[in-house]
C-alpha cells in the first residue's frame, strides 16, 4: 500500500468534493442574482423613480460593469471548482479501486492458504468447492453472525464519530495525540 493514497488523504479529499460542490451551488446562486440585477439595470433607467438625473444613470451604468465583473470572476471560480471536484473525484476513484484490490487479493491468498494443494486445482474446481462450503447451513449462519456483528461495530462506531464530531473532536482538552 505503499503507493495508495491514505486514509486521512481520502477523508480529506471527500471534505473537499462537498465543499467544492457547495461552493458550486453558491457560485451558481450569486451569478443568477446578479444577472437578474444587470437584467433590471438594462431597463429603462428614467422608469425607475429618482434615476432622471445624468449621475444616477452613470451610477447604474457603473453598477452594471461592476456586477458583470463579478459574474466573471465567480464563473472563473466556477470553472477551478469543476476542476478541482474531476481531480478529487478521480483520486477517489482510485483509492477505492486500488482498495479493493488489495482486498481481493488479500482474502483470495487467505482463502488458497487452507486449500491442501491449490497449484493442482483449477479455478471451477475451486469456485465449485467454495460454493458448496459457503452454501453449508453451519458456514452460512456463522457468515451471517459475523455480518451483523459488523454492522454493529460500525453503527456504533458512527454514533461515536458523531458525538465527537459535536464535541469539537475526540481529542480530551489538554491531552495531544501524537503517532
């Protein structure tokens, strides 16, 4: 796993896709309502009350530029947000796929450890082997078993990770962790 990107990397990167989405959303948000508000600035100035005079129509005008910039600069900030979610995304990606291999390959070797001569077998002879095993009643409650077993743990690993989340961290004040 030398190559793999880490945990704390992919909790990072997984933080950073739902800020850029977020950011996203409001970019979105922000471009709209100014749009709307060169839309109105567009009308007619003499209809809109107090905007007779040359100065106020200048005013507008110079309103109209400046919110056009900020259009510009938020869809330039757009764009590096797109950007920056395909790059995490794709990381993502690829930490879970190379996860997945490793595991693969880990309980693969696991499982040809308790085969008596693996080198002999082929792989239907294997595959027919293991699914007798697994379809066993004895084999298929222990599975079972060790699965909400599981999903125990992790529930209440999650109920854990929530209050330390509200808590401000698991970190007890005063105390430092270092690994």
């Amino acid at each position: 796993m030398n190559n793999a990107t880490s945990t704390p990397d992919v909790m990072r990167d997984q933080k950073t896709i739902r800020e850029l989405r977020e950011e996203h959303f409001k970019n979105d948000e922000e471009i709209f309502r100014l749009s709307l508000e060169n839309l109105k600035l567009q009308s007619d100035p003499g209809l809109l009350p107090g905007t007779k005079s040359k100065e106020a129509i200048q005013r507008l005008r110079d309103e109209k530029s400046a919110n056009e910039k900020k259009i510009a600069e938020l869809q330039e900030r757009q764009r590096y947000c797109e950007i920056q979610l395909k790059i995490c995304e794709k990381k993502m990606k690829e930490y879970e796929r190379k996860q997945r291999n490793r595991r693969i390959f880990t309980r693969g070797g696991m499982l040809e450890a308790f085969l008596i001569e693996p080198l002999l077998l082929t792989d239907n002879e294997v595959h027919d082997f293991l699914e007798k095993v697994f379809r066993m009643p004895e084999v298929d409650s222990l599975l079972r078993k060790l699965i909400d077993d599981a999903c125990t743990i992790k529930d209440d690993e999650s109920e854990k990770d929530a209050e330390d989340e509200e808590n401000g961290g698991p970190f007890v004040e005063g105390r430092n962790y270092t690994p």
